[in-house]
C-alpha cells in the first residue's frame, strides 16, 4: 500500500503553528501542513467528526485563517472597490460574503467582510493566500482615500463552533447573548469562558453555528477552546471541514475559485453587486463575460462506481460533444453515503439531469448533474 | 495495533495468508483513516507480485494497493462495496480483498515478528 499522492495539504518553508497546536497533538491528531501551518486534518474519523456537526456540535480550529483590519475614513469606499460585494451597504453589526477579483476577472480569493464600525472593517481570507492578499490590498491602497490596513492573521486566533447544538453551548459559556444574531450578524466584546471575544454567526459548514475571534492569541484561544469541548462539542479536522463545505456547496479557493476561475463561472454572481454606483476592479472584464455568456460553469455531480478526485477529467458520452471538464472538489458523501464532486464543466452539459462521465485512473464512470447543494439543512 | 501471527508481510502493509488471501495490516487502516471506497481486481486477472492490485480510498488519499505473491485471482471480497468500512473495522478478517491461486512462492515477505519491528522503527 502507498499513498500516490493524491491526498491533501502543501507546505513551503517552516510551517507555522496555531496557539492550539500543543493541544492537538496531545490529542492524537493526525496533523499535516496546510496554507503554511500544521494543522490537524482528523482526530480519530473523519466521518464520525463529519456526522458531529450534523447532527450536534463541534468545534475547529481555524487560527490558520489570515484577517486584516481595515480602517479609517476612506475604508467602506476602498472596500466597494476591492471586492465585488457591497461592503459600504453592510450594517456595522453584520458581516458578508464576497469574492475579490483581478481585473481580468479571475479570483484573488474569496474572503468574510465584518463590519465591526462606520469605519472599522475585518477582512478574513484565506491563509493560503495570506501574501498575495496583503500584496493586492496594499496595492490597491491608493483610492479615493488611503486607508490603514493592519495584517493580524498571526495574532488572532479563530475558533468555528458549527452544528444544531451551536447555539446552547456558546449561549452557556457567553456573557453577552448570542442567541439572537441572525445569520451574518456579529456582536464586538463578547466574553466566551472569561475571554473577550468576536462572535458571528457565520460558517462553512452547512449548518448554523459561530466563529470565535479571539484578538489575542495564546492561552486565551486555548481556553476558549478548553472550554468548549469540556462542554461537550466535538473537535473536528481540516478533512471534515473539506467534506462539510463540499455537501454545502461552499467553494474552496485553489478549486472552485482560482486566478483562471471567475466568480460567475464558480455560480457566485449573487454576490457581484452590477447596481454598486461606483466602479470595482475586475467589473469590466465580468461584465463582458456575463454578456458573451459563460463558456463553462460549475455543477454537482453524483458519481457512480468511485470517487470523482480535483484534477479528473469529465466528459459527456453524447455522440459529437466537444470539450472537457475538470472535477474541482470531490470525495466521499459522508451525509449521502454516495461519492459527490464540484465539477467546471461547458455550460451546454451544466443542466441539472445531464449525464456526464468522470475519468477515474484507467476507469470511465457515470456521473449525473444533480441540484446544489447536496446537502441543505432544515429549516428549524 | 495488531499485527496477526502466521501470516507473511510486505514492507507496503499488507498481508498474505497459506490460503492466497490478501488484505492490508491494521497498522495500514490505522494511517488510511475512514474506508469509503476500494477497488480491486476482477476474478480471473492475473497479478504479479510487487504490481498494483487495487487502490484504497479514505475520505482524504487514494493509496495503491501492491500484490504480495504473482498468481491469478480467484476471489474479491465482494462485501467491499457495501461496506468498505470492513477494512477499517476487521482488516484481517472480514476486511480481506482479495484471494489469489499462487504460482510458486512470493519472495522478500517479512514473518509476522520481521513485520513488528518494521513498523516499530
């Protein structure tokens, strides 16, 4: 037996390390580097951690994610015109989604927006494009006003408590209600087990939960996190998070959204705000492509006959049909119990019902378009 | 981690017993992780040792699977495809992948003791 290759994580240089890595490897993880940290990919199962989060609660440390204080006078205008949401409409309390473009359209990265005041914002991105990102928002630090970017991503540690118990375990430990925020709204100066906190309401998972900030990491993240698996939710890895968010339909960057990806292509148009008055980087060139019509866009598949990986081809058997696709994300269906991939495939093989082919090593298997999300949880 | 007395090794985990079964070691499901999926050979093909019999899958990697012995399958354990958490759960019982009609005898396999050591170091 060999491992071929095929699994998950990159490094480059020394890796870092979260305030809770101590805690991890105490803890049996298996860890491994990903975004330029060692993190813990699994504890004991990835399925059982997977099912967790379904269906009670756990716990993730993503102290890995990289986050930038954006602030002063100019900051919601300079925001308007790096992403392609609508940041300068977004109510001091609430948070948002968006991508943030090159200005050939490909994706820089996808990212959380917090408003934390009028002029006071909190950009989460990814850590595996921590430089790049501090590259592009520096700059494009030049208008209408300059703004001051802080990179805090070494300090602040994160921490995502997500499933249907989410919110009595954080009510339990909080001093601050968190109860009432609607889905996207944060609360500033939250105690969670003594220790001040961020608290939104946001994920990537699929299910309801938070993502705990705590702004100074250490022992404070330590014993947040203590805290809340004392109180019963159930640490889970970077490999169920990957699972969680692919039945969710919750893109990843370096697969769904790339630099050679647009955001219209990975199926996010609902967050390019068109109507934004001002001009944002990359709006032209999207613009043009949503005029031309896409040539190819992401869809569901359920495969038949094996797991569908990111890098296999998809093809269509109709007789005279042209091009290929490429699966973005795929794995085993924890909540299916059924191999599930994201794949970009021409746009005239994207409806759902269509059947498509994946190339599996030296196998060809049947794969079927299916409606996104795989997974939706019920409306409580 | 159990590593089962009487059968023979390879340095890639897995095992052979006198029967021309084969199957991985704890040890290997123990760094695999959650089996979601396994793919063999069909009965009838015939292997040679040090080749690829199959893939493993675990929810994050696909690992190769490596013939212990040359000769030709005459089983699969067909319960995999339901249940491929058999690996995980009873890897040299009713997790087994394959059994093969031997031609000679494989060289180079480690005894059960040789194997222990092998994976202690």
């Amino acid at each position: 037996m060999g491992n071929n290759g095929r699994g998950m994580g990159e490094a480059e240089g020394e890796p870092l390390r979260t305030p809770l890595y101590e805690w991890h490897v105490a803890h049996g993880a298996r860890m491994a580097a990903f975004g330029g940290y060692v993190m813990p990919m699994e504890y004991k199962s990835i399925l059982r951690e997977h099912q967790s989060v379904r269906t009670a609660v756990g716990i993730f440390d993503v102290s890995h994610m990289a986050e930038f204080w954006v602030t002063g006078d100019g900051a919601a205008a300079y925001l308007d015109r790096l992403v392609t949401n609508w940041p300068s409409r977004l109510e001091v309390g609430h948070a948002l989604y968006t991508p943030m473009c090159y200005p050939d359209g490909g994706t820089v990265d996808d990212l959380l927006i917090l408003r934390l005041g009028e002029d006071r914002f909190l950009l989460v991105t990814n850590a595996a494009n921590h430089d790049d990102d501090a590259a592009w928002l520096q700059a494009n630090n030049l208008w209408p006003a300059r703004v001051d970017i802080a990179d805090v991503s070494r300090a602040v540690g994160l921490i995502a408590v997500q499933g249907p118990d989410a919110v009595r375990l954080v009510s339990s430990l909080a001093t601050s209600p968190v109860s009432d925020l609607p889905g996207f709204g944060l609360r500033e100066d939250v105690e969670v087990a003594g220790i001040r906190t961020i608290v939104s309401r946001t994920g990537y998972t699929g299910e309801d939960g938070f993502e705990i900030y705590v702004p100074e990491t250490g022992h404070e993240t330590l014993a947040v996190w203590e805290a809340l698996a004392a109180a019963g939710a159930v640490p889970v890895g970077l490999g169920a998070r990957d699972t969680l968010r692919l039945e969710a339909r919750l893109p990843l960057y370096g697969h769904e959204l790339s630099s050679e990806i647009t955001p219209l292509e990975a199926g996010l148009s609902p967050f390019v705000k068109w109507e934004k008055p001002d001009d944002f980087v990359g709006r032209e060139a999207l613009w043009r492509q949503k005029e031309a019509g896409l040539t190819r866009r992401l869809v569901g598949l359920k495969v038949e006959g094996g797991i569908a990986r990111a890098g296999y081809p998809v093809h269509s058997p109709e007789a005279g049909a042209h091009g290929v696709g490429l699966v973005t994300s795929g794995s085993h269906s924890p909540t299916l119990g059924v191999p599930i991939a994201l794949a970009l495939v021409p746009v005239a093989w994207a409806k759902v019902g269509t059947e498509l082919q994946v190339s599996i090593r030296t196998r060809t298997v049947p794969a079927r378009v299916v409606r996104l999300p795989f997974y939706r949880r019920e409306a409580v | 981690m159990q590593v089962k007395d009487g059968l023979r090794y390879t340095r890639e985990h897995e095992w052979l017993d006198g029967q021309g079964r084969v199957g991985v070691t704890d040890y290997a499901q123990g760094q695999l992780g959650d089996v979601v999926f396994v793919e063999l050979p069909a009965v009838g093909q015939r292997v040679r040792q040090g080749e690829s019999l199959g893939v493993v899958e675990s929810v994050k990697s696909v690992s190769d699977l490596y013939c212990p012995a040359t000769g030709t399958v005459v089983a699969v354990n067909e319960q995999l495809a339901e249940r491929p958490e058999l690996v995980n759960q009873d890897p040299f019982g009713d997790g087994w992948l394959v059994q093969l009609d031997l031609e000679g005898e494989p060289e180079g396999l480690l005894s059960a003791d040789d194997y222990r050591g092998f994976i202690e170091e």
